[in-house]
C-alpha cells in the first residue's frame, strides 16, 4: 500500500520532473513577490500575498497542462493539445481578479495600476511554469522600474 501511495506522490511527473516543477513554482512565487511588495509598499489593495498567489496560480496552471498532455486520453491522433486555451483561461481569470480592486470612488478611478499588475503577476507565473524564467525575470525587473521610478516621477512633477 505504501508503494502505491509513494507512486501516486512521485510517478505523475510525466512532463515536468518534480525538480523542476518546483524551481518553476518557486520562482513565479518570488518574482510574483517582487511586484507585490512593491505595491504593498504604496499602500495598494493587492500586495504581496496577492501578487503571489496570482503568480503561482498560473504558473501552477502551465504545469498541470503540461502535465495533462502527456496522459492518455484515448487515440494519440485524436486528442489536441493547445496551450493557448490555458493562456486565455488563466488571463480571463486573473482579469476578473484585478477588476475587482478597481473601484470608482468620487468620480475618480481608483487602483487600474494595481489591477495592471495583478495581470502583469499572472504572465509572469505562465512564463515561469512554461520555462522561460529568464523571460519572467525581465519582465519583473521591468515592472519594478516602471511602478518604482515612475511613481517617484510622477511626485517630483506633482510637486514643481
């Protein structure tokens, strides 16, 4: 019995070995971080954890269609893989998330860049769980930038 178990805790890594699964889930976790701490140090309503858990969430999404392709589901000539369908799912997904913090407060829109980054989180975590970590690592840097130095920007102007 215990073979069994261990099997079915081991042996499903038929894409994606376990080693790497986890290097790719752990590293959309941490670069998913990385733009929420930035916008947990603004004060926004989606910060870090959030930021996270979108990163992870699609990266973990990535993974398991990877993983699923390589199961038998009948007639290998029959059966169509298309990765695409996953990358819709996990943008409409995440875009119905970051919806929900912007809100609209005294006529003023409130939060469209909190709610961009959130999606933003989402591709970074599909990057990572396809592979392409380097990708996601530019990506993040990038935005990191664009939050961080635009903001301070944006100040320096308002205050002239």
């Amino acid at each position: 019995m215990f073979d069994v178990i261990l099997n079915e805790l081991t042996g499903t890594f038929s894409a994606v070995a376990p080693q790497v699964a986890g290097t790719r889930l752990v590293a959309a976790v941490v670069l998913g971080g990385i733009v929420g701490f930035e916008r947990e140090h603004a004060g926004k309503p989606a910060g870090l954890r959030t930021h996270m858990l979108v990163a992870l969430a699609a990266c973990l999404f990535i993974i398991v269609s990877q993983q699923l392709s390589e199961l038998p589901f009948g007639d290998p000539d029959a059966m169509r893989v298309d990765p695409l369908r996953l990358v819709e799912a996990v943008t409409a997904g995440v875009a119905f998330l970051a919806a929900g913090v912007i809100f609209t407060s005294g006529g003023k829109v409130m939060n469209v860049t909190t709610g961009a980054s959130l999606w933003l989180a989402g591709a970074i975590g599909l990057a990572c769980g396809s592979g392409q970590m380097p990708l996601a690592a530019m990506a993040t840097g990038i935005v990191v930038v664009v939050l961080f130095l635009l903001r301070l920007l944006e100040k320096w102007i308002g205050t002239r």
